[in-house]
C-alpha cells in the first residue's frame, strides 16, 4: 500500500521541524508528503522547502493563494494526496516511530476499515509531558471504547457532535474520498469529525488502543483542545444565524443522501427549508429586493 501523508501548516515554524524530522524516523517511510501552506508570513516555507530537498520521499508543497482556513486546507491536501492510506498531519506534533506500521498493519487485516484512529500524549510548548492524553480529554473511557465497537453506536454520536476523533492521529484509505469530499461539515464540526462519521456511517471506522503522537498544547495552535470550537464560533458570528443554519442544512441534506436507510432527516422538509434560507439571504444582502417584492405584490393587486 503506498502511503501519503498530508500536512497544512500556517505559521508553524516554531515546531514545524520536530514534526517533519518525526516522518523521517518512520520505521515505514511514506511514500509521499504533501504539504498545504496557508499564506504563512513566518519561516515555515524555508523550513519545508529546505526539508523538500534532503527527503528520501517525494515532497509536493502547495502555498495558497488566499487563506484557506483548517478544514478547506486539509480538503485540499488531502485531493491531492495519490497514496492508498492517506495520514493527516498537524505542524506542531511529534509522532512516535511506529506510527506508520501500525496504521498499516490494522489496514491489511481489516480490508473494511476506512478510518483509523488513536491515542496520543500531551505535551507541551517546550515538549514537557503534561501527563494526559487526548482521550483523557475527550473522554473516550473504557465504556466509550466498547460502546465505540458498534458503528452504529459512534456514527450517532458523532452526528450528535460527539465527537473523540482527533485529526492529527487520523488514517484514511483513499476511497473514503468518494462519499467524503467535499467537506459538508455541521455547526461546530471539524474535518475530523465529518471524516469519522462517513466513515462510521460505511461501518469502517476503527481505532487502535495506544498512542502514537506526542500532540502539543500551546496558545498559538490553529485549532487546541481547550479552544477547540472558539475558531467555528467566530466564523458562525460572522456568517450570521441565517448562513449557519444553511450550512446545518446542507450538512443534514448531505447526510440523507448518503445514508437514506438510517432516516435520521427528512429532506423534502430539508429542501423547503434551504430554499427558504436562500431568499432571506438574498434579501439580507440586497434590502430593495424586498422592496421591490412588496411593489411588485401591491402593484398587482391594484391593476
């Protein structure tokens, strides 16, 4: 199986180096990285561009043109990615030497699982253990981890935002791509979570009980666990009630068509709904139209 890794950095040259120089300690190397930067105004394109040259492994990087943002920039990384597993990478992690083998070796025996995912030790700014793992903090307990066993259990919590998958320990085969991409993620879901329940909704997602990232915590992360949803809360602010609610829909349209056998939404009522939204929107942007609505109404009742 070839192996792709992908990567997004944004201004993360202060670890970014530890976590490539973690690729390098593989005992599998990958195949290919592709690394997607998103308009950083640091040393972080020096840094890939120097570690693109001395790679035993192909390196395609990727500066955009505007700001992405997380999720658009991992959608993107992760089209391009040509391998068959396909690892998710943060910037600012360490991964642990046996990463790779050990997504690989559960792949090969469970030709069904379409996401793999696992533990990972906290560390912090410095690299000093802070003596937690990431699903201490998610709160993935022996009972969730049983309960877990059951697709079914962990695609209703997941669409329930429920969520205990952390992207930075996420493996996918590339034939997820085909129902998970484009993104359509709900109000306040990340791509990891979208990405676990296509997964789980295929019965192929899987997870491994052990660790195999240090994931570090410090105040400039893109995305940390403390502050997880902080980034999504200020784009809803900005998108405003209206633009949110038609992301929800579109995200619920999406899943109906995908899973039509689990009725979880109803998508005649889906529909109306988003046409609705649509026309509020419209009128949000351009005040006459309304206007003009009103005009047009009154102007037919008096001919």
């Amino acid at each position: 199986m070839r192996v792709s890794i992908v990567l997004c950095t944004c201004n993360g040259a202060a670890y970014l180096q530890e976590q490539l120089d973690s690729f390098l300690l593989q005992t599998i190397l990958p195949d290919e990285l592709v690394v997607c930067d998103d308009m950083s105004t640091d040393n972080t394109m020096a840094i890939l561009q120097e570690f693109q040259s001395r790679a035993p492994f192909h390196v395609i990087i990727r500066q955009n043109p505007v700001r992405f943002g997380p999720r658009e920039n991992f959608q993107q990384a992760v089209t391009m990615a040509n391998g068959d597993i396909i690892f998710l990478s943060d910037q600012d992690d360490i991964w642990t030497e046996r990463k790779i083998a050990a997504y690989l070796a559960l792949f090969s025996t469970e030709p069904d699982a379409l996401l793999v995912f696992s533990n990972g030790e906290l560390m912090d700014e410095n690299g000093q253990s802070l003596h937690g793992t990431l699903w201490d903090k998610w709160g993935f307990d022996e009972k969730t981890r049983e309960a877990w066993q059951s697709n079914g259990t962990a695609f209703d919590h997941l669409l329930r935002n429920n969520n205990k998958v952390t992207g930075a320990a996420v493996a996918i085969r590339s034939t997820l791509r085909e129902k998970a991409i484009p993104f359509c993620t709900q109000t306040a879901h990340w791509h990891d979570a979208w990405l676990a329940l296509i997964a789980a909704g295929l019965n192929g997602l899987r997870f491994i009980n052990g660790s195999f990232i240090q994931y570090r915590v410090h105040p400039t992360q893109q995305v940390g666990l403390g502050d997880r949803l902080n980034p999504l809360k200020k784009e809803l602010e900005k998108e405003g009630p209206a633009k949110a609610r038609l992301r929800q829909l579109h995200f619920e349209k999406k899943i109906s068509e995908l899973f039509p056998e689990k009725k979880e939404f109803d998508r005649m009522r889906i529909e109306q709904e988003i046409n609705l939204l649509k026309e509020e929107i419209v009128q949000q942007a351009n005040p006459f139209s309304k206007l003009k609505k009103i005009f047009r109404a009154a102007t037919f009742r008096t001919s």
